[in-house]
C-alpha cells in the first residue's frame, strides 16, 4: 500500500488528501497538522462565510487576478477550473452560490458548511489527520521520506508539502534543496496621515483609480476611507500587485488618486458649466458627482482655496483648476502599511521555476509535491487564493493516485 503524507491540515492539504484518496481508495493517506485545530483559514475567510472561490470561468481571464502564478496557473486551471469547484462541492452537498461583486459562498453561508463536507470526506475515506504534529525535519533515504515530528517519525512514499506561508515551513523546503523567494506582505492598506480624510471614515466611492508615482502601477475600483488611509479593492489590488516594489520604498511613496475615474479636462468642463448654469448656488453645499459623498465634497472644495461662502459665479480659473485637480490628480503621502491579520497573504515561497505544474511536483526530487500558499503563488481578494488550493490540490492529488 503506497503511503502518503500530507503536511498541513489547511484547504490546499485536505483537498490533496480526499481528492487523493477517492481517486485511489488503496493509498494510506495522513494529513500532519501543527496547531490544535484544522481548516483554520477556511473558517475565518470571507468574514465566517469563507469566499470559495470567484466567478470567472475563463483560465484565460482568471489568471489575470494573480500578481504571482499568472503564467504558471495557465495550464492547470484548463485541467481544474472555478466551474469544477462549483461542481466538486454541489456533488458532496455543498451548493454554491454568486453574489453581486462575482465572490463566491456556500449557500449556507458560513464556512462551517465548507469544513463539515471536508470532515466527512476524510471519515468517510479513512484519512488520518494528525493534530498538534509540526514538523521538525524532513529526510530522504532510497525511495522513502522520513517525516519527523516531536511525536514520532513517519515513513512516506510520496510527500506533500500543503502548510501555507511561515517561516518555519519554508526553511523546511530550504533544507530539501528549493530555492524560496523571500516574502513580502500582499493585500494591504496604505497609511496616509492627510487633513483631508480626517474623520471621513467609511466614506467611499465607487470607482477610483489609484496610481503610485513614479510607477506603472494602476488600479480601478472601489476606494474606501478608514482609520489608517485608504482601502477597499482598487488599494488591494494595487498592494497586491505592487507587493515588491512598495517593500522596497519601504511603504513610503505618493498615491494618486483619480476619485471619479474621469479625465480632469471633463471634469473641468463641468465645473465650468455648473459656474454658467448655477452661478448664485452656493459651491460647497452640494456635490455635482453623485459619486463624491457631500462630506468629502467640502474637503475638496476647502482644499482648493475655496471659502465656505462662495458662490459658482465667484470662482476665478486657479480655483475651478484646483478644483479638478483635487478631484481627479489628488496627491496623498503614504507612509507605512496595514495587513489584515485573518486574511493575511503574503508574496513569496517555493521558485515556481522548481516545480512541475503539470503535476505540481517538484522538478528537484521525485514525488515531492507542493500545492497553495507554500508556492510563490497568491492573489488579489474575492476567492482567488481557495482556487489556487483547489487547483493546485485537484491536479497533485491525481498524481498521487497513479499506481505505481
């Protein structure tokens, strides 16, 4: 009987491990978890209700969503898709469903009916998952891994590195020969102490687009106003994508922020025309842009030499420039960042060069194999990273399966 060992008991490790098993009833499959409780990830993604994955259904338009892997996810995504997913888990009792920003939940909606399904497989199969088992070594003699644990050691034919991203467990790929790209936060927020977001926390617009001077780095789509700076998509995706570059500037570098995601000549030409059309309104009472909140309105507007009193007719050309400037070319310094310590994701792991993604196995030693975020693979947010595992766990555990 060809034994396994799966290390990690997170998505990407039981997904291995059932998919593993199912396809091949005759593998000893054991799963080697370091901390007391399992799936832990799962539990607390998407605030409890855990995003499974997202609705996209085009490899081709789904791997534009990873800063890193884009290249390498091409090929497996064609074997083990976002469509596959919906269908692995509708199969075991757990239906899907999309929600408006093209997310994707449990219809229960909550995590737990991910967990209970991965809890009933592994009983059902008869995979060993092994609690509080960290492990401390990994050798190779002959053909044979040996997995030391401070309990005991144990014997493998096939290895599965599935532990996510800690320091601990890719100095452990360190020691078997692979090369790991240091690691950089991904996915947060960026810290702009700036008078004209005070106390304007939680306001919002609903598509900016935010740019990094001196960069190509660009992202539209929602902006949020919070405690530290700014956030929501277009500011995660940008960190996500920026994770490299905005380590190095060592997270001190200018944001700027188009709020309406328009030219400034057009914006210009509005407030242009609101002076002939409303020349007696007052211009801070209301905004023209139902996009810019009234709050952040009168920001813009006192921020552009603007008085409280004054009326359209009485603004002159440097005010009205200002004005669509603020809008539209708004400069903010960043200093520092803020990650989201539940869904923490970093940039950086196993060389993805090192691995052989038709079978996720490692181009270094045979029957060695790494799936999810132990890899140089992560995403922006809205379920993309439970792809990867899903993907990434499908297609090794069909390796695994092969009869020898």
């Amino acid at each position: 009987m060809k034994k396994i060992v799966i290390i990690g008991g997170g998505a990407a490790g039981y997904f291995t491990a059932i998919n593993a098993k199912e396809s091949n009833p005759d593998l000893e499959v054991t799963i080697l978890e370091k901390g007391k409780d399992v799936l832990q990830k799962v539990k607390i993604s998407g605030g409890g209700r855990c995003n499974v994955t997202h609705a996209c259904f085009e490899p081709k338009e789904l791997v534009k969503f990873y800063p890193r892997g884009e290249k390498e996810l091409l090929g497996p995504f064609h074997q083990f898709m976002t469509g596959d997913t919906f269908e692995w888990f509708d199969d075991r009792g757990v239906p899907l469903k999309i929600e408006g920003d093209n997310r994707v939940f449990p219809e229960a909606n909550t995590s737990q009916a991910i967990i209970d399904c991965f809890q009933k497989s592994v009983d059902t199969l008869g995979i060993k998952v092994l609690t509080n088992h960290g492990v401390n070594t990994v050798t190779k003699q002959d053909d044979t891994w040996s997995i030391h644990t401070k309990e005991q050691v144990f014997e493998a034919d096939q290895l599965v590195i599935a532990a996510g991203s800690s320091k601990k467990v890719w100095e452990l790929c360190e020691t078997l020969d692979h090369a790991v790209v240091a690691p950089v936060p991904s996915l947060f927020t960026f810290n702009i102490n700036d008078k004209r977001l005070v106390d304007l926390l939680g306001t919002s617009v609903p598509n900016a687009t935010v740019t990094i001077s001196g960069t190509k780095l660009e992202a539209s789509g929602p902006l949020l106003i919070t405690h530290w700076g700014m956030s929501g998509p277009a500011v995660l995706k940008l960190s996500a994508f920026g994770a490299r570059i905005l380590a190095d500037k060592h997270y001190q570098y200018n944001v700027e922020v188009n709020w309406l995601s328009r030219p400034t000549d057009k914006v210009l030409n509005v407030l242009l025309n609101l002076k002939k059309k409303e020349p007696r309104k007052t211009v801070i009472l209301k905004s023209p842009f139902k996009e810019v909140s009234r709050r952040l309105w009168e920001r813009f507007v006192l921020f552009s030499d603007i008085s409280k009193t004054q009326n359209w007719a009485d603004l002159n050309n440097a005010q009205l420039e200002k004005l669509a400037n603020q809008l539209t070319k708004g400069i903010y310094n960043a200093n520092g960042r803020t990650t989201f310590k539940e869904e923490f994701v970093t940039a950086g792991g196993v060389d993805l060069k090192e691995i052989n993604f038709k079978r996720f196995e490692s181009r270094k030693h045979n029957n060695l194999f790494f799936v999810g975020e132990v890899l140089n693979i992560d995403a922006v947010t809205g379920g993309f990273n439970f792809q990867n595992a899903w993907t990434g766990g499908y297609i090794c555990a069909k390796a695994l399966a092969e009869e020898v």
